[in-house]
C-alpha cells in the first residue's frame, strides 16, 4: 500500500505511470487521504471527503484472462464483501455495474480505465463523508453506525481483491456472477437504463456478467454496458 496525502486522481496517477514505462505490480495501492479532481463514471465529479478510502490498484491482462470489462463484478465482490465484514450490520447492497448502496443511496463507486493490457481500477468508498449529487441520493458508513479506519479498510480491501482476481482468473467470470448475485439486491428490483430509458426490473446477470433486465411482455433485454438506474430504494430481506 502506498499512500499520499494529496493529488488529482489515484487513477490517473497510475496510469501515468504505467504510460511512462513504471513497473506497477498487481495487489499495489495507492491511497489518498485527499483527492482534488477525483472522478466517477462517465465523467461525473466525485468530489473527496477526509477520512473516505480513495485507492486505485492495477490488474495486468494475460492471454486465456476473461473479459476486461467484467472486472468491474471482480472489484464489486472485493469491496461488498470488505464492507460486510467490518460492518456486518449494515446491509449495503451491489447495483450493476460498478456501485455500492445503502438503502438506495450510493456509498461507494468503481471506476476502471484501461491503458494497453493493463486496466486501473479505482475505488471510492464513503467511510465518513459523503458528497451531495443532484441526481442520487448518497449515504456514508458512518451514518449507518459503522466508524470503519481508513487504513484498516485499506488492508482489507487489498485482500479481498487478491482473493476474488484469483477466482476470476482460476474459475472464471460464471463464478465470479455467482458470488456477486447474493450481495446485490434482491431480483425483481425495478432499475432503469438511462441512456436507451428502458424501465424493466433486475433478472440477475448472464454468464458472462451482462446484466439481465426483464422489460414489459416479459422478456429479457441483456445489457453489456451503460447507466443504471434503481426505480425505487429497495432492502434486501435478511
């Protein structure tokens, strides 16, 4: 683990390292206490908050590696899982493709860009401070009653990412789904692709980790890619 007390982006810096020839093996971190440019997907503003985790690590890709994309499902595992252990008392639920949720509200973002045959893959969570957004609701650890370190959540998370990059490239992206599918919330969730503005409700993932959506007439829509949507905060029963 290495971390910084400030800078843009741990993305970024790292893939500027990798562009400039630097060695960054798998299983390293780098850590900020403060980021001053930090993003989300499709280019949204995630500002910081001190005290929050916001790391990124590298996977490089190796012939016979599933797909790229389904890394994001591989750091959803890691990061549902660390929190499920330091904070066994809150229910925070996966939404595909990349985020975490307490009671509906986003607590933590994953955020993969690729450069060459190596993906960086950044993580934010909200341990105690979370920023306002105009188009959803956020949440923090802390608010739900779990004070979690920074630091120790920082050791967790390097572990559980070992132990489920393992699987993904031992077992393969079908066991990957299967360990993903219980963490998230519960099928027949309503949820909506913002940018085709389909409306349907969550019908698990396909094997190769697309996201099922089951529409109106009752069929199946596979969707490989986009923005999703819950149409209403849902709880996973206990």
């Amino acid at each position: 683990m290495e971390q910084v007390a400030q800078t843009g982006s741990t993305n970024a810096d790292l893939l500027a390292r990798l562009a400039s020839g630097e060695q960054v093996g798998e299983g390293h971190w780098l850590i900020a206490d403060r980021q001053t440019a930090g993003r989300g997907r499709l280019g949204r503003d995630w500002n910081d908050g001190q005290g929050n985790f916001m790391g990124s690590t590298v996977v490089h890709l190796t012939v016979g590696d599933p797909s790229a994309a389904t890394l994001a499902l591989v750091a959803g595992v890691a990061l549902a899982k660390t929190v499920a252990a330091l904070a066994p008392n809150i229910n925070a639920q996966l939404k595909w493709p990349n985020d975490l949720l307490i009671g509906g509200a986003k607590c933590a973002g994953i955020l993969m860009e690729r450069t060459g045959n190596s993906v960086v893959i950044g993580v934010g969570v909200n341990l105690v401070a979370a920023p306002i957004l105009p188009d959803r609701a956020t949440a923090t650890l802390a608010d739900k009653g779990a004070a979690i370190d920074r630091d120790h959540f920082s050791g967790a998370l390097g572990i559980a990412m070992i132990d489920a990059l393992w699987t993904w490239r031992q077992e393969g992206v079908a066991s990957i789904v299967r360990t993903w599918l219980p963490l998230a919330h519960p099928l027949g969730t309503p949820l909506r692709v913002s940018e085709q503005g389909v409306d349907g409700t969550f019908d698990g993932l396909a094997e190769d980790g697309a996201l099922r959506l089951r529409v109106a007439g009752g069929e199946t829509m596979l969707v490989h890619a986009g923005d999703v949507e819950l149409g209403r905060t849902v709880e996973k029963e206990r």
